[in-house]
C-alpha cells in the first residue's frame, strides 16, 4: 500500500482518520417547518415567517417537499431510509437562533448506512460509509459589519432545510476528502437536492481529524467546523494532522475540541474544549409528532431517480466506448453529460468526445461562458463534425469554421459554403497543383525515385499548403502515387 | 342587571336570537361588573371599546336573523392566547406590553362564532402554578371566602385563575382557559364552576403561548355542563397549522347530554383513596358514587397501579418542555430586554428580571432534568412511566366507560398558603394530572360545599375522544348535586338589585 497517504513524523510514520459531516442546504420553494421562501440573497428579514422569527404559540408543521428531497439523496446514497424518524430539539442561547433549539433529528434520523464511491487517481475504486443522513433547521445571520457598535440580525435563513450528511471515518487523506465532497456535491446535483454552492453556503463541511501509527487503533479526534471551500478542507485537514503529530511526539495527548481554520493564518484555532462542550439536552420535539413514512412513497422516489454519475460514467465507457479520462470530465455535471449524448447520437462519439472537452469546452472557458450558454448547439456542432467525417472539410479548417461558429452562431454548412472553405474535390486542380510542387521541387522528385521514400509525405504536406487546406488528403495521396511510383 | 348576570350562556343565546335582550345590553352588564368587581384582579385587559363595538355588531347581525353559535356572547379569554392587536403577556414581565399580529385558532373560532372579546384575564405566569399567585400582574382573588375565617383572601386555583374567578364573580358568562396539568379543572373546583379540558388534539394550540406542549390544551370554563359543551364544541378544530391536532370530528355534544346514563360504567380508581385526602373530599367523591349509581350507572372499583408515579411524572415532563419552550424569550426580537455589554450578560439578566421565581424554578428543574447525565434517570424514565399509565387507563377503559374521582384533594386555600412549599404546591395537581399525561378528556363539575362553604368538585374523565360519555356523566352529577350555592360577592349584588 505504498500509494496511500502518511505523514512523516518524528517518531516515524502516521496515518491520518477522516470523517466528514456535510451541511447541505436542501433546494425547495419553502423552509423545513414555515411556508416562507428558502431563496438566498433577499434582503434581509424579508423571509421571516411568525415561526421563523419563533413568535410566541407558533408551531411547526414539517414541509414534505424537504422530506422528499431528503429522501432522494438516501436513496442515491444507497443509504436505508427509516420509516419512522423523530424530530428532537437541540437547545442553546445564541441570536441566530430564534428558539433557543434546533429543530434537528438525532437518535432516529431520516436515513442510515449509506455508502459513496471514490474514483482514487491510482485508478482503484473506495467505498466511503455513510453513517446518517438527519433533516434539521439552519440558523439565522449576525450581521456584524453594518453599525461598529450594534450586532444585526437577518432571519431570512433561519429554519430553511438542511441535510447534514455523516460518514465514517473512513477517508485517509486530504485528497480522498477533497474527491468525497465533489462526488456528494455531485450526486446532489444530478439529483437536484442541493446546489453545492460553497461559496453562498449551501454547502458547509466540518471535518474530523484524528491520527494514528499504522496498524494502531484510531486516535482521539478533532473537529474543525464550517469549512466552506474544498481547497480549505484540504488545507485544514493537513494543518489538524500535523498539529496532532506534533501534540502526540511531544508526549502529550490530544483531547476533544472543536475548532476553527482560519484560511488567512493558515492555522487551526481552539473554538471551545470538552469542558466548555454544549450540553445540548436533546429530547423528542413534543410539536411533532414522529415522521412516518409509506413505502410506497420510497419506491415511487426510486424509481423518478434519474440515472447517478456513477452508472451514467459506466454506461457512457460501454455505450460510446470513451476513455475513463473522457467520461470523468463529461459526467462532472448532469447537463454536459446530456448534452455529450445528443452530441453523440449524431455523430462519432470518440471525435465528438475530443471536440466537446478541447474546442467547446476550450472556447466556453476563453469567453467565461456555461455550457448553457453555448452558441453551439449539439445538432450545430454535430453538422460541423460530420463535415470532417465525410471528408467535405479537413480537420484543420473545421476549427476556423469552429471558430466562426462560437462567434456569430451561423451553421458550419452556411460558413464552409460563405467562405467557399470546402475541400476542393476537383481533381483537375489537385493534379494541377502537384504538378507544380513537382516541377518546383524537381531535385527531391529525383532523390525520391532514388529510393528516398520519406520524401513522399513532403509532397503530400506542400500540396495540402499550397490548396491551403482545401485538398482532400486522400486525393492527394492517390494522385501523387499514381505520378511519382508510376 | 343580575339577570343579565346570572344568565347562562344557554339562555343568553336563545334570548339573543329571540332579541329579547340585545348583545350591546348584556356586553355593557358585564363590563360594568369587570369594573364593580376590579379588585379581584381577574383580568389583565379589558377590551371595554372593542367589546361595545362587537356587541352593536352583533345586534345589526341579530337584527337581520343571522349570526352564530355564540354572536353577541361576551367570552373572557385566558392571556395566554395570542390575541390580534390585543396585549398579550402569559402574566409574565417579559412579555409585557407584547401585542401580537395573529389570533390564536382557537380564539378565532370563537369570533368566527360571532362572540365578542370581553378582556384577557389574569393566570399564573406562563400557566405555571395552581394558586394564582405567581402572575407578574398580581394574585387573582377569588369571589369565595370561607365560612370559618371570613376576611382571608382565597385563591381561585391556578393557572386559569383569572377565568375561573371571573365566572364565578359573574363578570364573564363563560371564559376560556388551559390546562395542562389541571389548570382548568382546579380553578374550576376551587371556584365552584364547570371546567373541561377536552381530549389532547381536539383544541388547536396554535396561538397559544406553550408551557408543555405535549400537555397542554384549551378547555371551556362556565357555570353549567351544557355551556361547557356550547363552547368546547365552536373551540375545538382540526387545524393544519398544529401538528398535534387531531383530525377526528368532534361529535355533537348537546345531542346526548341529557340523555339518561342507564347501563353505563363508572369507573372509581382505588388509588386516588390517598391518605391525605380530607374525609370532607372522600364524602362528596362517595356521594357522587351514589347520585351516579342511583340514574342507573354501574359502579366498578378498579386499580391503576401506577397514579401514584403520576405526579412526579409530570413534574419531570412538564417543566423539561418548559424549559425548551421558554428559551426564545431572550431579549433579542420581542419582548423585555434588559440591555448589556455583550449577549450573554443581556440574555442573563433579561431572563432573570423577565421571569418569576415558579418560572425559573421549573427552568431549572426542566434543564436538570434533560441534561446528559441525569436525562436517563429522569426524562426518560417519566416517559416510560406516561407510558404505563397509558396502559392503566387503557385496562380500566376496557371495563368502564369513565372515570370518577375528586377534581382536587380539598377545597382552595388562602393567598400565601403553600407559597415556600413547592411540593405542597404541586400536590393539589395529583388528581388532575394523571388525565392530562394519558391526554384523555375530563371535566370538573361542582357538586358540594366543604365544612368551611367553599366549593368541591368532581372530575369524570373519559376515553380518548369520548368527550361525549364525560359531559353526559358531568351533567348527571350536575343534575344531582343541584349546586346552587354563591359566593357572598354575588349574592350581594343580588341583592342590590
């Protein structure tokens, strides 16, 4: 196991325990308990029902659209779905949080036992557990920033649906940690439950650290909370790793905290000890009564799943018989992977492939723009392809037509066409033109009848520059075999 | 003016709608008496132009033949439920001046019914106590005194004290109120008056300030069954909006009211045969037995192992779900705020000069026992104990078809009794609170008088959603106990006229 990940310490080797708990806000019209909206960005308090802002005597009635949601990510977590899940209140004073508690679930959570699959760079697939799956309410804003001396408060987020999503400790690097939120970032969004955005926070990581010398039991961990980029997740797993090592080699012993990463610093900074832990004195919420779900229901859900990355990347290889490299870029979001196969469909799938990835994507990349804003369409760029195909436009002059196409959205027939781009198919002019290198090039015509057959592909290149472009290779080869082997 | 008073809500209803008399008139008498009996701090609002306004409206109704169950029925409203525009404030400091922008479901099925508001009337604060003393507007005073120390200020009963006061002084017909642990029937015992805390789901809590929100629920408080009836039946309701309600259709209660309760079981639990219950309580609780035997009911003595665990029970439950739903009140978007340096000093010092001592009591004692730690020994095994006693109700209900036990083990006691002794507080709970854990129906229904001419109740509690069987039996006990008697306060009035 020489490619799995160690850190070098004094006293030797260790390895490192990662488990991560994801924070995923739940995409629905309204909030998990409220019928206000769930958008982000309103100006602040503007999404703020009685129960939002807990009013005295409001009550919360569960929004099934969130659970429906929630269930769908079991399912693509392959995850067993609890027919019967409570809803337990998570007690403590802070502004941001109107009651006073979480409503959140705790020993019956919505969905268990999940599994998640990495694509490791060595080529090797890992199974990551999924231990839980619970719904829970967010919290509201401080606003810090608007007065020096007063502390605002914005609502607008609190109570809208969260998923929080545990595994085990099973990932063993900062690189296996970074491709487990992109794979759970992806599936939500191929199933439309969370858009991932970390940067708005829908998406919040706190990660659990702990270290261990190969072959010895996992040590104490750490956790690290709201973390909100992938490169800080890596950052501050290898920052808590080494901070460990260094605590343990020291002769010390590591207890359990909970901590910040400062991504400024660089550093893991102690938010509070396990003498200052919450006691969050969890207890059934008595306004709701337990969450029961219908089979039926679950299987109805199961069966709308649409297809999952990993079997759209396995059906992808088999059906269009792409590279592993090729199909990890096209499954990477839903909408390319679709737009691929309308490419494919109508035309070579390998060239359509290696077109998509390099010149479309190359392109949208150099204008800043998505692939749903492409003034290509899949039919357009497939009319383009199969020119190259039939052997009506080489390859080389495809990517001007290319070109032209991205910029004006014209159709590469009526550009080829405007242009007069097309590959001469004349063989009066073909001949024509070689005739002329030949006689150009008389001292290699004769080095070439004297056994220098390399030279034949210096005729074929000049002929093809000389019709700059528009000679069909195949034409010309034919011609020049039949005037210099004849 | 004393017949407007002492109408019940039945017959105000039919002289109503036969406009014999007119809402604005009756509206006006019991205004005046809200005033002519002030000093019993019964209310905390009263909604005087609010109410003539209703009433002139109600008349135009009348005036055409229209309007509903209740129109132009002047209600007094517990100040626990959240009234549109109308201060609302649990009778406790940190809530004064509150005044919310919703109606609570409850109280807008009542004006939906055409009744009018009269005033918000006084509790212990946030529901919690069984005297009436712990308000922050101060005690109710009840319109009884004893016949053996006649000067001594008494209490309604708690927490609905306001309401019961006030419909036994006769300055509302009928009023309603809460209960959670006994906070209707109590009061209504002590008070002499009809108290119902229907089945757990019937009455929507939304709108509602909770105390225990597995316990608690809206109840009638009147002078006789048949009004207790009237009223239960425009308050309960199905509402999405509470999780808890309950779906099922509430029958009619008047339909069987009066019917006669020939061949039906009566249940006498042995274990409410307590040590300490006065031999005064035993006698009318045995008397009862009789009046119930004698129309043809059956009488069956029956065991419920696990009463006695019943109060402690609820003593854990109650203020753990206290505590939870009282931690919002903490200064930062409603209410009282006292302002500080930084958020934990402003949290520590608005909870703690917003809240009574009863109230920070059960704070604690809820946080103690949710706490890790100790959770295992406590919470939750009071839940499995509301358990068992779920199961003692269920066996006895498959022999009987209610229950009859005193509403309280004795007749109310002076302001200030009980006030350094929590325990002998709690205790006046031990009969009510078994119901209420199990969420069953049950009604207090006056029946007699102590040594000392102070009122004494039964209780009927009955199966889940059988709110039917219970005012059936309260209005048999009614009928027997033929319960005439009036406070000195009323009777004075009586005669003034």
């Amino acid at each position: 196991m020489n490619e799995s990940y160690y850190i070098k310490g004094k006293t030797g080797l260790w390895e490192v325990a990662i488990g991560l708990e994801l924070h995923a806000r739940i995409i629905s019209k309204a909030k998990l308990f409220s019928g206000s909206a769930s958008t982000f960005g309103g100006d602040a308090n503007t999404q703020v029902s009685l129960l939002d802002a807990a009013m005295p005597g409001m009550l919360p009635v569960i929004n099934r659209k969130c659970v429906e949601q929630a269930l769908r990510t079991s399912l693509a977590l392959r995850a067993k779905i609890n027919l019967h899940s409570v809803f337990e209140r998570k007690h403590y004073f802070y502004a941001d949080l109107p009651h006073g508690y979480q409503i959140t679930q705790y020993k019956d959570p919505i969905a268990n036992d999940g599994e998640l699959l990495l694509d490791l760079p060595n080529g090797k697939i890992k199974s990551v557990k999924i231990e839980r799956l619970q719904l829970e309410q967010d919290a509201g804003k401080l606003l810090h920033e608007q007065n020096p001396y007063t502390t605002y408060l914005d609502l607008n987020r609190a109570g809208i649906a969260l998923m929080e999503i545990v595994s085990k400790p099973d990932l063993s690097s900062p690189e296996e940690a970074k491709l487990y939120v992109n794979k759970l970032r992806l599936i939500m969004r191929y199933i439309g439950t969370c858009d991932g955005n970390m940067q708005e926070g829908s998406l919040r990581v706190d990660v659990n650290v702990s270290v261990n010398k190969p072959g010895k039991p996992l040590g104490t961990y750490c956790e690290i909370k709201n973390i909100n980029s992938v490169r800080f997740i890596y950052q501050a797993i290898e920052q808590e790793a080494n901070r460990q090592i260094n605590i343990l080699e020291n002769g010390c012993q590591i207890y359990k905290e909970t901590c910040l990463f400062d991504p400024m610093k660089n550093k893991i900074q102690s938010m509070r000890s396990k003498e200052e832990a919450h006691d969050y004195r969890y207890f059934k919420d008595p306004d709701l009564p337990p969450l029961v779900l219908e089979q039926l229901l679950i299987d109805e859900l199961n069966n709308e799943l649409p297809e999952l990355p990993d079997a759209k990347k396995a059906r992808l290889m088999s059906e269009f018989n792409l590279s592993s490299y090729d199909v990890n870029i096209l499954v990477e979001d839903c909408t390319v992977a679709d737009w691929y196969e309308q490419l494919a469909k109508q035309s070579n799938p390998k060239i359509a492939a290696n077109w998509m990835i390099s010149e479309l994507f190359g392109a949208l990349n150099k204008a800043g723009k998505n692939l749903s804003d492409s003034p290509i369409s899949p039919k357009a760029l497939s009319e383009l392809l199969n020119m190259i195909e039939n052997g009506y436009i080489s390859g080389r002059i495809a990517k001007t037509v290319f070109a032209v196409m991205f910029k004006t959205g014209k159709s590469a027939i009526s550009i080829v066409k405007e242009k007069n781009l097309s590959q001469t198919l004349d063989h009066s002019i073909i001949e024509n033109i070689i005739d002329n290198i030949l006689i150009a090039h008389a001292s290699n015509v004769k080095k070439y009848k004297e056994g220098k057959h390399k030279l034949f592909s210096f005729f074929v290149g000049e002929a093809i520059k000389k019709s700059q472009g528009r000679a069909n290779p195949n034409v010309v080869n034919q011609l020049l075999r039949d005037k210099l082997d004849s | 003016m004393n017949d407007f008073l002492n109408l019940s809500l039945a017959e105000a209803r039919t002289r109503l709608a036969a406009r014999d008399i007119s809402s604005t008139e009756l509206t006006k008498a019991y205004l005046d008496r809200i005033e002519a009996t002030a000093s019993l701090n019964a209310y905390i609002t009263i909604t005087h132009e609010q109410a003539m306004l209703g009433a002139a409206q109600s008349d135009a109704r009348l005036a055409k033949g229209e309007g509903g169950i209740l129109e132009g029925i002047g209600i007094a409203v517990k100040d626990l439920f959240c009234t549109n525009g109308v201060q609302t404030t649990a009778a406790s400091r940190i809530l004064d001046g509150f005044i919310p922008m919703y109606e609570s479901t409850v109280t807008t099925n009542l004006w939906n019914a055409g009744a009018i508001l009269l005033g918000k009337t006084n509790l212990d604060e946030f529901a919690m106590g069984s005297s009436n003393t712990t308000s922050y507007y101060g005690a109710v005073e009840s319109p009884w005194r004893s016949t053996d120390a006649p000067d001594k200020k008494l209490v309604p009963g708690g927490s609905s004290g306001g309401s019961a006061a006030a419909v036994a002084a006769r300055s509302a017909i009928a009023a309603i109120g809460t209960d959670t642990g006994g906070s209707i029937r109590q009061p209504a015992s002590f008070s002499g008056i009809v108290g119902m805390k229907p089945t757990y789901g019937r009455c929507s809590r939304w709108g509602i300030i909770a105390f225990a929100s597995s316990l608690d629920q809206a109840g009638p408080m009147t002078r006789t069954v048949e009004d207790a009836s009237i009223l239960l039946q425009v308050m309960a309701s199905y509402d999405p909006k509470d999780s808890t309600s309950a779906q099922a259709a509430m029958p009619n209660l008047l339909s069987d009211l009066n019917k006669s309760i020939k061949g039906m079981i009566i249940g006498v639990p042995i274990e409410y045969q307590i040590d300490s219950l006065p031999e005064e309580t035993s006698k009318i609780w045995k008397q009862g037995v009789n009046w119930l035997k004698s129309e043809g009911a059956d009488i069956v003595y029956i065991s419920m192992p696990h009463t006695k665990y019943a109060l402690a029970t609820y003593y854990i439950i109650a203020p753990a779900e206290a505590s939870s739903n009282l931690a919002r009140y903490d200064g930062v978007r409603y209410g009282l705020r006292i302002n500080e340096k930084n958020i934990t000093d402003m949290y520590t010092h608005t909870r703690t000069e917003g809240f009574g001592e009863e109230v920070k009591r059960r704070i604690l004692l809820g946080t103690y026992v949710l706490s890790s730690g100790y959770y295992d020994a406590y919470y939750l095994k009071a839940q499995k104990m509301r358990n068992l006693l779920y199961q003692d109700f269920n066996q006895a209900f498959e022999k009987v078809d209610t229950i009859l036990t005193p509403t309280t083990p004795s007749d109310a006691f002076e302001i200030g009794d009980n006030k350094d002794d929590p325990l002998k507080m709690y205790l006046q709970d031990v009969f009510t609170v078994p119901a209420s854990l199990v969420g069953l129906p049950s009604i207090s229904v006056p029946v007699g008088l102590s040594k000392r001419g102070l009122p004494i109740g039964l209780q009927v509690i009955g199966r889940m959603f059988d709110e039917n069987s219970v005012v059936r039996i309260g209005r048999t006990l009614e009928r027997a106990a033929q319960f005439k008697a009036m406070t000195a306060m009323v009777e004075d009035t009586t005669k003034d006229e």
